[in-house]
C-alpha cells in the first residue's frame, strides 16, 4: 500500500519551455502533497506544501510564480515549472500523505529534469 | 527552526557486518523520527519510524532507538547486505513537515 506515481521520470527540453510534472497517489487518499527538489548528492529541499482544493504553501526562495503547482483533487497533484531555464535543471520528487490518518510521507520516483 | 544533523557522511562496512548512523535535532518538540532509504535515480523509501513516545522499534534487521533527552536517535541495520548499499537520510518533524538530514551514503563491501 501507499504507493505514489510520478510522471514523467525524466524530461529533456529546450530552455523557454515549460514542463509539468505529475504525482498521483494510486492507493490513498493524499490531503496533502510535497514537492521537493535535489542536487546531485545533496538532501531534500523542500519547495512547497500544498492541501487538496488549497493554494500551496512556497518555502523562501521558492518563486511561486516560476513553480506552479496545482492540488486539484485528493490523488493528483502537478508541479509545472514555467519558462525553464538550464538552472532548474534538477531532481524533482514529490511525496503524499493522508492527513487525516497520520499517516507517513511517501515518496514518489522523481523526476529528473534537464533544460538545454 | 529545526536543524538536522546526521553522521556520518560515508560509510562503508563488510557484508555481515553492522551499520549505524546517527542524527541529531534541535527542537525538542519535535515528535517523529522517519529513516529514509534512497537508490540512485530513486525516490526515498520509508524504511522505520519511531515517534517520541517510544524509545526503541525493530523490525527484523532494522532498528531506530530515540533518545528525548540527548535529541538524538540513530538507525542500526544488522548482518549488512550489498542491497543495503543506499543513501539513508533521517529526519525529525513536530507536524507534518519533514526536515532532512544530509544523508549518509552506505556501502557494503561483498
């Protein structure tokens, strides 16, 4: 159980463009999603909070405007990063919870983004 | 707010052998303790947790012991096998929001 999807793996395209990430989770419902970002051998960064049908919470630093996530549903939630440049380049990886039954953070796969 | 330490930063150990590795936390209202297992190219995986009202959990070859008082907790994995070569992060959380330690990268030599 409590297993959550993210989609695409890995994404490749040109700088301007933008991309959207997708994470769903396939077993429980999520009232809360992360989005999280990672550098090659370094720790989680934790971008932003978001709560199902609520605006996300950024963390500081975090351009809202630059990373536009949605939490439209209990079992979906997108991150689209919006003009992407060669510095967003990065792991992207989200994680799901249940509020409602304490439960854990469960990760997703993550995404490894590449902007040319 | 919370500031996670976790040594040590590498870690190599002969297969059989045992592993631990250590966290520290500064907020003492913190209140759960989750390890994290992560393979390259991977998302974390949830391995053991332990919440503050408990000073030891084991499950088979795994264990976290807490220490409240010191702010300190630590993973201990037994009879170490090349599979449990990872990146293993810890993190402490009074909420719901996790705050990690930098990870320490395990590997077990065969």
């Amino acid at each position: 159980g409590a297993v959550v999807s993210q989609h695409p793996s890995w994404v490749i395209c040109k700088s301007g463009t933008s991309v959207k990430i997708e994470c769903r989770s396939l077993d429980f419902q999520a009232t809360t999603m992360f989005w999280y970002r990672q550098f090659p051998k370094q720790s989680l960064m934790l971008m932003a909070t978001s709560n199902e049908g609520s605006k996300a919470t950024y963390e500081q630093g975090v351009e809202k405007d630059k990373f536009l996530i949605n939490h439209a549903s209990l079992t979906l939630s997108t991150l689209t990063v919006t003009s992407a440049h060669p510095e967003d380049s990065s792991f992207y990886i989200c994680s799901a919870r249940d509020a409602l039954v304490d439960q854990p953070q469960h990760f997703g796969d993550g995404t490894r983004l590449s902007i040319l | 707010g919370e500031n996670v330490e976790q040594h040590p930063s590498t870690l190599s150990v002969q297969e059989g052998d045992s592993a631990v590795i250590k966290c520290t936390y500064s907020d003492s209202a913190s209140n759960y303790f989750p390890w994290y297992k992560q393979e390259l190219g991977k998302g974390p995986q949830l391995i053991i947790d332990i919440r503050s009202n408990v000073g030891e959990k084991k499950d088979q070859r795994i264990a976290v012991t807490l220490n409240k008082t010191a702010k300190h907790f630590s993973l201990h994995i037994t009879e170490t096998q090349p599979e449990d070569s990872a990146v293993y992060f810890c993190a402490a959380s009074k909420g719901y929001q996790l705050t990690f330690g930098k990870g320490t990268k395990l590997s077990v030599i065969p």
